[in-house]
C-alpha cells in the first residue's frame, strides 16, 4: 500500500502546487497591468506603481547614500555651478518638466568612475571622473539631457514594476517546477530566475535608447547640437577600455549601437536638418 499512497500523495502535491502558482502569476499581473498612466513626455503607456510624489521621496531619501558611494560631494565648485547651469536649462525647456520634478544637479568626487545616473523624482549625478573627460558644454548637456530623459520617462518607476511583475511570475514558475522530492526539479526552477533577469535587463537597455532619443530633442531646445552625444558615445567605449560584459547581459546598450539609435534620432527629429547657431 506504500507505492499506491506514495503516488497519491505526489500527484495530490502538484495539482498543489500548480494551483498556488497559478494564484501567485495571477496576482502578478492584475497588479501590474491595473496600474497604467500614459507619460506626456514619451507618449507611451506604462505601468506603474507609485505616485510621482512617491518617486521624489525616493530620490531624495537615497541621494545621500549613492553620493557617497562615489566619494561624496564634490568640492569644485565651478564644475558644480557649469552642471547646475546647463542641466537648469534644458530642464526649463520642457514643458511641466520643472513644475513635475524638483531636479537637482549634483557633482560627485569620483576621480576614476566615468559614470552619470538619475534617481527616482529628479536627482541627477554626474562624477569628476566623466566630467573631466568632456570636451564642450555640448557633451555635458548630452549627457545631463540623457539622465533628464530617465526621470520624465518615469523609467525607474517603470522598472520597478516591472521588476515586480518578473519575480511575480518567476516566483509562480519555481513554486509550479520544483518538487521537494525530485532534486533535479531545481535545474527548472534556477532556469525560470535566470530568464526573469535577463527580461528585466532588456528592459532597461530599452529604457537607455528611449533617454538617448529624448536628450536630442531636450539639449536641441536648450540650444545645444545633439550631434555632440555622439563624441560622448565615444569617449565612453574609450573609457570602458572594450571591456565589461557582453551587451546582452547588460543594462547598457554598447556605445556604437547607441551611436546608431542618436543619429537616427536627430534625422527623426530634424528632418530639414539642425537649425543653426547650436552649441556644439
């Protein structure tokens, strides 16, 4: 009677487990496709959880702590005052945009990470490292236009949810895999996490185009040639040294395809071509 009560019992078991599964990727995607608001800035639809003013406490609560990650404040202030005066100034060019976001403008000490990035609700980074490889006012504004972009796309609010919604499912995918009495069941279960992180990396190199094309428009209206992000494109491979991961593990498109998507961009937006008298 062993082997007959056994098998009962497995099988009972996953009908189980199937049902909780089915529950747990339910509950994921009614909360994840119930909340959606149509960004004025993108024109997309997305999916989002929290409350601009949510995304601005965020910001603020965690600005302190990522600055000091990258060595803290930095102490120069005419780099602060260059920063503060351009990334003002192609903020003051979108509409809403400074009536949305409190945007502050912060450089950090870092002398060697060559890097730029964005907090929820407006806080904006840029390191001594990256600064002191710019060239012109141009590629600073590239680069402050592209973080620009990440906050009025709402991408890390977008990302959040999304995020939720793959460990959601994921969650679903292991609970419905693995089985306490076959260790093999494992594999399946490792298998279904890997793929929900490689699906949220996609979605944040999408999120890396999708800023690229707004910081042209932006910087354009503030007066500066977007042609300018190109040589940024460029003295970001320089910097990577043509190391780092391959593109399709990482949340960073590959410079020279970033390149591709920038031209492609000023020929969409511009199509009669730039106006005259932009800075470079």
């Amino acid at each position: 009677m062993s082997p007959v009560f056994g098998r009962r019992s497995g099988g009972g078991s996953a009908k189980g487990r199937l049902i909780i599964a089915a529950v747990v990727a339910l509950i994921a995607i009614v909360g994840y496709y119930s909340n959606s608001v149509l960004n004025p800035v993108t024109g997309r639809k997305q999916h989002i959880a929290m409350t601009v003013d949510q995304e601005i406490a965020l910001g603020l609560q965690a600005a302190p702590e990522m600055a000091q990650q990258f060595g803290g404040l930095s102490p120069n202030p005419d780099a602060q005052a260059m920063v503060d005066s351009i990334g003002r100034a192609i903020a003051s060019e979108i509409e809403t945009a400074t009536e949305t976001y409190p945007f502050d403008f912060h450089v950090l000490g870092d002398p060697k990470t060559v890097n730029a990035f964005a907090l929820p609700g407006g806080q904006i980074f840029i390191t001594e490292a990256l600064m002191n490889r710019l060239e012109t006012e141009g590629q600073l504004a590239g680069v402050l236009g592209h973080e620009i972009g990440h906050v009025l796309g709402r991408h890390s609010a977008e990302q959040l949810a999304k995020a939720q919604l793959t460990q959601g499912l994921t969650g679903a995918a292991v609970i419905a895999a693995t089985d306490p009495n076959d260790p093999g069941s494992l594999g399946t279960a490792q298998i279904a996490a890997v793929v929900g992180q490689v699906i949220n990396t996609k979605f944040s190199r999408e999120h890396e185009l999708e800023s690229d094309r707004l910081a042209v428009r932006f910087i354009a209206e503030a007066g500066y040639d977007p042609r300018a992000m190109i040589r940024v494109m460029q003295i970001l491979a320089e910097a990577s040294g043509g190391g780092g991961p391959p593109e399709f593990m990482s949340t960073h498109p590959d410079p020279g395809n970033r390149i591709a998507e920038i031209e492609r961009a000023i020929k969409e937006e511009f199509p009669q071509g730039l106006p005259d008298g932009l800075k470079p």
